[in-house]
C-alpha cells in the first residue's frame, strides 16, 4: 500500500491506496526559510521598497491604521505586530491612535478567543485597539468614487482612509480569482463597503479569462485593486510568505505595490509547478486549517488544479468543513444552483451590477463543474448542508480514487497534499 496524507483541519488526513496506482504528488520545491524570522521583519521594516524606513516614516504622524488578515488566512501576526507597533510607539504615536483592523470583507468578524488566536499577542490587544470591518455599516466608510477602469464605487473603512499612515499586513499566497492574494487586496475587498466589494465581484469580473490564480496581467480585480490604492492616496504594505510547515520564508515592507510584488516574484517560483500532464483522477484538499473552516473556502481547493484536470475527469477533494458551509447567502447562492442548474444560475447573476453576497464562490465553482465531476470527502457537514454543495459526496477518499481509476482505466493519479496554495500549471512535454 502507499499512503497520501492531505492537510486536513488541524492535522493530516490519511488516505491509503494500493501500489499499483501511479502516484504523481505534486508540491511546492523546497522554499528556503529564514533563520532569525523576527530579525528578518526588523530589517525589512528597517529597509523597505519603494520607501523610508518606518522608524522615519512614522515620525511626526498622529495615527495609524494596520491592516490583518481574517482568521482565514495563516498569517503570522503574532510575529511582527508586536514589532511594528513597538516602532510606531518609539516615532511617537500614541498607543490610542494606532489601530488594528481585521480586514474581514464580508467575511464574519473575529472575536474572543478566536481574536486572541488571529492577533497572537497579549501585548498587543493589551496596548492598541483592535476591531473589525464591517462592510454593511454605511456610515463606517468614506466614498473616494468610481474607477475609471473598470467603473467600481469605492468606499473604504474610515479608519483606514482617515490615518496619517495605512499600513496593509498579509500573506501572499495564490488567489484563484485576484492572481495574488496580499498587498493590495488587504484594502480591497478587506476593507471596502459591501457595493465596492459586489461589484467587482460581480460575473464580468468572474467570467472575465484573466481572473484567474498566478495572473495579474490584465486581471480586472488587480488593475481595480490598484486603482483603488491610488484612490486611497497609497499605503504601505507588509507581506509574508510561508512554506508548507507555516514557517516564514519571505518578508517585504513598503510601497504596497512593489513590495507585493516582491513577496510575489518569491512565491512564484515556487507555488507554481509546471506538469506535463493532465489526469483522470486529481486528488486534492483545502488547505486544512484554517481555510478548511467552511464549504465556501472550499471552493478554493477545487479550482486551482482546474489545468491537470482531463475533461471528463474526478476532481476528489477533502476538507473538514468544521463551520458548516458558511454565510447564509452563500447557503442561498447554493440553493439556487442546485435548484436551477448551473447553466440557469450564471444565466441568471450575468446581468447583475452587484452581486448577491457570496453568490461568486459558488460561480466559480462551476468553472472545475464544466471539466469534470467534483467529488466532496468532509465529516463536517450534516446532511441538509451536504445537499447545497451541488457536488457528489464520498465516504472514503481511497474509494473514491479506486473507482475513479477503474472508471477512466489510467492509473495515473495526481495528488495535491496542500490543496490551493499550490498551483499545478499543464505545461506539454516538448
């Protein structure tokens, strides 16, 4: 027997398949990672892109906004918001005047100790306040208008758009829709009113081919992203890359742009990995903990290896789905897929301007529906739920690959331990 073990909730999930399946595991090369991590964000705070050192660019300013990433995200905070905000403490500010903002989206807010986990440290919920967007709240947000682009309102969080210094914090990771995640789209959507955020992820955004993961070249979410940046007046940008064991192996401060994209250029030589096939069986996960919180973060996990995917092949993915499926209009989204079918529901949301809440994530799961069959492994999901993912649910990931196998007769199997943040591309042998 050969064993797999795909990241699943807080740990692994094993899966067991017999030797005469042709395992082709596809991961990340080996990242480097750095010895001394919080000497490493000192000295890019000391030396950033595109900018001053911090330590100069905080004095003589009366506040500051930092941007953090929801529970979703694996960002080490608790490694350098302490440091940040020690040095914004040394330029002068006061303590009242920094804030730390959980850049939620439409996401749920963080609280308690789900907080205490996000933020990582006691000092710094004890020495700054830290508070969640609310994109529905119409009053929290200023209106900076509309982009020339690609013709979105901008509305922005208040507390960001009003500091002396807006400072954005995040991992830089694939995005199946926005290229990159990080920098600028800590701002947008992280920080964005509900019309700013539907918009741009509305079907001519979805639908558009340039809207996909790796891709920033005539992205429409990245060019809005960046307009609404310079909308914003700019910001600043601190970016972190991890390896597949979450240890920090890149970090970048300054100028949001060309420090995201500094992060970017590392990750890329390594998130991205080239095949040369495409396969009737693709195993893969949702990244475990905490993306694989909820159905709606699934998502992820089916469309990044959509390129190795054979037409007509099984995607098989698992993910323990430990928070149900997700908001209630994403629940409401699923529904009128599974009610109406998938060609009805994109008929249906094209010729909106705004988008229902949520209803994007179950769009683009119908982009790896087109290819093949999705085939869902969680213990996360009570029946009513499993019924609204629209997707065949499995018992067992080994049988589901047996009968896969048995049904395309290759036995070639594609396995993808660390699910989205990995993007096989299908590049032909020569």
């Amino acid at each position: 027997m050969q064993r797999i073990e795909l990241n699943y909730g807080r740990g692994r999930l094993p899966v067991d398949l017999p030797d005469e399946v042709d395992l082709r595991v596809i991961r990340k090369r080996q990242m480097p990672v750095l010895p001394d991590p919080e000497a490493a964000v000192r000295e890019a705070l000391a030396a950033p892109t595109g900018a001053p050192p911090l330590a100069e660019l905080a004095k003589g300013k009366e506040s500051a906004c930092i941007l953090i990433c929801d529970i979703t995200r694996p960002v080490p905070n608790g490694l350098f918001l302490p440091i940040l905000i020690e040095q914004l403490l040394d330029a002068g500010l006061r303590p009242e005047r920094i804030k730390v903002l959980v850049a939620t989206g439409l996401h749920r807010p963080n609280e308690g100790v789900e907080l205490e986990e996000l933020v990582g440290s006691r000092w710094v919920l004890d020495t700054v306040e830290v508070a969640n967007h609310f994109a529905r709240d119409d009053a929290a947000h200023v209106d900076l208008g509309i982009t020339r682009t690609h013709s979105v309102p901008v509305k922005l969080d208040r507390r960001l758009a009003l500091a002396d210094l807006k400072i954005a914090t995040g991992l830089v990771e694939p995005h199946f829709m926005a290229g990159w995640s990080g920098g600028r789209k800590v701002i947008a959507p992280g920080v964005a009113h509900k019309d700013t955020i539907t918009t741009f992820h509305s079907a001519r955004f979805m639908e558009h081919p340039d809207a996909t993961s790796c891709n920033l070249d005539g992205n429409p979410l990245h060019e809005t992203q960046l307009e609404i940046v310079q909308m914003l007046g700019g910001a600043l940008a601190l970016n972190t890359v991890i390896d597949e064991e979450r240890r920090l192996s890149f970090v970048s401060f300054g100028e949001i742009v060309e420090s995201h994209l500094d992060a970017v250029r590392h990750m890329r030589e390594y998130a991205e990995v080239p095949v040369a096939e495409r396969f009737s069986t693709v195993v893969t996960s949702a990244a475990g903990y905490p993306l694989d919180k909820t159905y709606y973060q699934t998502v992820k996990g089916m469309v990044t290896p959509m390129d190795i995917l054979a037409p007509g092949g099984d995607l098989i993915i698992a993910s323990s789905c430990s928070e149900g499926m997700g908001s209630a209009e994403f629940v409401d989204a699923q529904r009128r897929l599974v009610e109406r079918g998938p060609e009805r529901f994109l008929e249906e949301i094209s010729a909106k301007r705004f988008a229902d809440i949520d209803e994007w994530q179950t769009e683009m799961q119908l982009k790896p529906m087109r290819i093949g069959s999705i085939q869902l492994y969680s213990d996360g999901l009570p029946e009513p739920e499993r019924r609204l993912t629209g997707v065949e649910m499995i018992p067992s990931v080994a049988a589901a690959v047996a009968a896969s196998v048995a049904r395309s007769g290759d036995r070639r199997v594609a396995v993808i331990p660390e699910g989205p943040y990995v993007v096989p591309v299908h590049r032909p042998a020569a």
